[in-house]
C-alpha cells in the first residue's frame, strides 16, 4: 500500500450511509431500440419500460425511439408499444401514466445500413433532447441478430451517437447470443469495445435480473448457517436444472445450429453456477461482485470422458400432458436432418478449495415434464445411521433447493421421524414461498436491468472476461459434439434422453424429478 494514496483510493462502500432501500429513479435520457418489431420487445422491452414508469422509476420526459425498417409513423410505433403493454405489462394499465410515457414516443424509419438514417435518428434525439430535456444522454438496446451488430456499431460511431463525455453519457444494451464460442466471442467484443468501452458495454443475461437468482447471495452470505456446510466437506453434488416445457416452433431462424447449451448453459446456467460457487465478494460493488464470479469461471472445467459425463438429446414427437406434440425435425424451419440438442447436460468441476472433488451437474431442455429452474445443492448422508435399515429406507440425502421458477422459494429437505411406535425416518420438507412471505410480486427480470443500465448500475451485467471465460469452459464439450454424431432422442413431455440418467447413474446419482 503506497503512504500517499488519498483517502479516496480506499473508499469503502459498506462506509456509505445513503438509505439504499430508497428506489432509485433514472436521470434524464433516451433509450433507442434497434429491432422494435420483434418478439422480445414487444413481450418483454415494451411492458418494462411501462412498469418502470409505472411505478414512478423512469426521469419526466423520458423517450423511447423505435428503429427499425418498417414504413411506421409515430402513431403507428404507438399504438404497438400500447397493445405490446395492454397485453404483456406486469402492473395495471393507468391511463395517466400510459399518455406521459405516449407523449415521450417516436419511430425512425430505416435500414439498419442507411446512414441517411442515423442522420434522421439524431436529428430525433436532438429534437428530444430540447423538447424534453433528455440531456444527451442515450442507450442503445441491439435486441436485433448478431449477424447486424457490425453495421449497427459501426453506423452509431459514424453518426457520432456512440460518443459520450462527462456531460452526457450513450451506452449500448446487448442481447446473447454473445457469440457461438470462444474465438467469435471474442471478435464480438473487440468489434463492441472499438465503439463503445466496456463500462459503457451492458451485455444482457436476463437470469441476473430476477429476484430469485439475486436472493442465492442473499441466502448465502447474509446468513450464518449455511455457510459452513457450503462446501466439499458437506455437499455432495449440486445440481442445475433449467427445464421447459414448450417447444421451439417459429424459432429456427435463432435455434437451428445454436442448440441448448449455448442457448442457455454457456450464459444463465453458467451464472448460476457461479453465484452458487462463489466467495463471498467484498462488497456488492460491481467490480468485486465480478472479481468472484471471474474466480469461480476460471477455476472450473468440465469433467471428463465427455462420452461419460455428458449428454445431450433432440425431442421427437410425444405428449406434454394432454396435448400432442411434435418432434423438432418436424418443427417449421428446422433442416430436416438437423443434429441441434434440444437438450444438454454437463459435468462441471470447480476446482477450488471449497469445491474440489463436487461434480456440479447442469441441465437443460425444452419440451421436458415442466417448466422449472432450480438449484438443488445435495448433501452427503450422515456417515452412520443408528437406525434399523429398515427403518430409513424413505431417507434420501439432506437438500437446500433455490426454486428460482415457477413457486419461486427454497426448500430444505430433511429426515424426520415419521408418527407412530417406530423409529421410522422419511424425507420431509420446510419452504420458503416468495409469495406467502412477501406481499409485493417482483419485478420482471427486464424491468431491473433496464433500469439499472439508464442508472449506468453494471453489477448484473457479465463483462466481456465472464463471457469468454464462459465460452472457454463449454468450447471442448461443443467441439466433441461436434464430431461425434446426432444427439439421442427423448419423447416430447419426458424428462431427457436415457443418455442423461445414465450419466448419472454412473456415479450413483441420480437426477431430482422437480
Ligand atoms: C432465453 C432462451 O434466454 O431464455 C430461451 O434463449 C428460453 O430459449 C428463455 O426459453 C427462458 O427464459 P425464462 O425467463 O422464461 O426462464
């Protein structure tokens, strides 16, 4: 430590005395959205900023731009933001605050390579800027296919809209796919940081912005008893499970070719394994907050023979409950003999002191028995029971399970004496249910991290380190895939390939059926 570092080199933000429970309420600013038309900012983008206006978070004369080909005027850009939160905002529709939030809406019209229009987008914003007092300050949201993030950066630093100083900030929002592996992951992030740095950089993994992802660092670490059976002491395996039960009809475009692990493992499922791994941070400020989750990304490797400690599957047709489904193959738009998994599972070590030796298994899948993502941390059995063996044979091993969605909670899973003359020990469970215990329902994921990027908050957005840390891990898992044949099939409506319960049953373990 050097004797004439300022004070200031060593402020301690557990030292800060603001009230954080106060809500926070973004300054003035723009948001731009590329690719206002499609799926996700109508479902998610739209309602959010709603809400947020909704419950009073968003400055007075904020503006939301839409840019995109279609031949729309202001009214029309409108009307769709109006339907797209009729039918998808999470609070009710208030007539006052749809018209102050209407009166901050326009629509620029062009293609994503005009420069002609980002001309009339930033004739827009400066209009914006004297109207309504948006203070050039500016995000840009790329909720468009990668494939148009060259020409996107490339117009918006052209057009001089990238720029930023200390007046006034522009920061740009990014949707995944962040590549397809290491090596384009890192192009992507070179190409991303020549126009805007990576402070500026908020690459969206929507897992952070929910509350039950944000509540496993509240349960770890502002609590004494889990902590001291956290680790490979106690805990046997951990278990990540991320099942869906819909299929991918009208996805292909995005799919074919991606497959389940990078859909999802390389980014939320990767996430939750580090909240879940890591130390515990020195405070929440970003930079220590990444610092761990970087820790945990480079200590972790996958388990090996990948032929043994891997699966992956492709639903064919089946039923989910009542209703007939179909296979992928026979999905629109995906090739006829397409190889993409559908379903992925992994076996991940992480390899530090409190870990080693604990297989973290992670899996995924759509058209699966149901919708669930969950965290089972599973512990070891006692090393004696003073039992008669028949009297625990409904004993399985203790678990604390993070019920991250639907019935979002955490329930412990303990042995306990059943009544009668006996001394006979089965599985009981004690939860926690968000909405028995809270009255006020959580914001939607999107709400949170729009806000936090007008706020310019980055401690639930993944740096481009934990990007590629995260391609790393997963690369050799894809490359073997890659040679080795199609994925196994498993019927729609069932829980994966008989390639899954093998991987596990290798090790005598077997997968929860949530
Ligand atoms: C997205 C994936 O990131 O997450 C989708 O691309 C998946 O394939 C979705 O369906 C699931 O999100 P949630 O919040 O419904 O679990």
């Amino acid at each position: 430590m050097s004797a004439t570092a300022s004070p200031d080199a060593y402020h301690n933000p557990l030292r800060d005395s603001r009230d954080k429970r106060l809500p926070r309420v973004a300054g003035p600013c723009a948001l731009v959205i590329f690719g206002v038309t499609g799926d996700l900012a109508r479902r998610k983008l739209m309602p959010a900023i709603y809400d947020l206006a909704n419950r009073g978070l968003l400055p007075p004369g904020f503006a939301l731009v839409g840019f995109a080909r279609r031949e729309w005027a202001d009214e029309d850009f409108t009307r769709i933001v109006h339907d797209a939160v009729r039918a998808n905002a999470r609070t009710p529709f208030r007539e006052d605050v749809w018209d102050r939030l209407a009166e901050g809406l326009r629509f620029v019209q062009g293609t994503f390579d005009d420069p002609d229009a980002y001309d009339a987008l930033a004739d827009t914003l400066h209009t914006l800027e004297r109207e309504r007092g948006t203070g050039g300050n500016h995000g840009f949201y790329l909720a468009i296919p990668p494939n148009l993030f060259p020409v996107v950066l490339e117009r918006l630093s052209a057009s001089g809209l990238a720029q930023h100083n200390d007046d006034h900030w522009a920061r740009v929002v990014i949707e995944k796919p962040f590549g397809h592996d290491l090596e384009s992951a890192r192009e992507l992030n070179t190409l991303v940081n020549t126009v805007f740095p990576e402070d500026t950089v908020f690459r969206i993994d929507h897992y952070l912005g929910k509350e039950t992802v944000q509540n496993i660092l509240a349960l770890r670490f502002a609590n004494q008893f889990f902590d001291p059976l956290w680790n490979a002491h106690y805990v046997d395996h951990v278990q990540i499970t991320m099942a869906e039960d819909i299929g991918l009809g009208g996805r292909a475009g995005y799919y074919d070719g991606i497959g389940a692990a990078r859909d999802v493992i390389q980014n939320h499922l990767l996430q939750l394994l580090a909240f879940t791994a890591m130390e515990e941070p020195v405070s929440f400020e970003p930079a220590e907050l990444q610092a761990e989750k970087i820790k945990v990304f480079k200590s972790t490797r996958l388990v090996e023979p990948l032929e043994l400690t891997t699966s992956r599957g492709q639903y064919t047709r089946g039923w989910q409950g009542e209703i007939p489904a179909v296979g992928l193959l026979e999905e629109e738009g995906f090739a006829h003999d397409s190889g993409t998994e559908t379903f992925a599972a992994i076996t991940l070590e992480v390899d530090t002191r409190r870990w080693a030796g604990v297989p973290f298994y992670l899996r995924t899948g759509k058209r699966l028995g149901r919708r669930v993502t969950e965290i089972a941390v599973v512990f070891k059995r006692v090393p004696r029971l003073p039992f008669d063996q028949t009297m625990t044979e409904e004993l399985g091993q203790n678990a604390l399970v993070i019920r991250v969605q639907p019935d979002e909670g955490v329930t412990m899973r303990f042995g306990s004496k059943v009544p009668g003359s006996s001394m006979e020990v089965r599985d009981v469970s004690m939860d926690f249910s968000y909405g028995q215990a809270f009255t006020t329902s959580s914001p939607e994921a999107y709400e949170r991290l729009i806000l936090d990027m007008l706020l310019g908050e980055p401690s639930l957005f993944p740096v481009n380190d934990e990007v590629e840390l995260s391609w790393s891990i997963l690369d050799p898992v894809l490359d073997y895939w890659a040679s080795h044949g199609r994925p196994d099939e498993y019927e729609a409506g069932t829980w994966g390939p008989a390639s899954a319960d093998e991987m596990m049953a290798r090790t005598g373990r077997e997968w929860r059926r949530p």
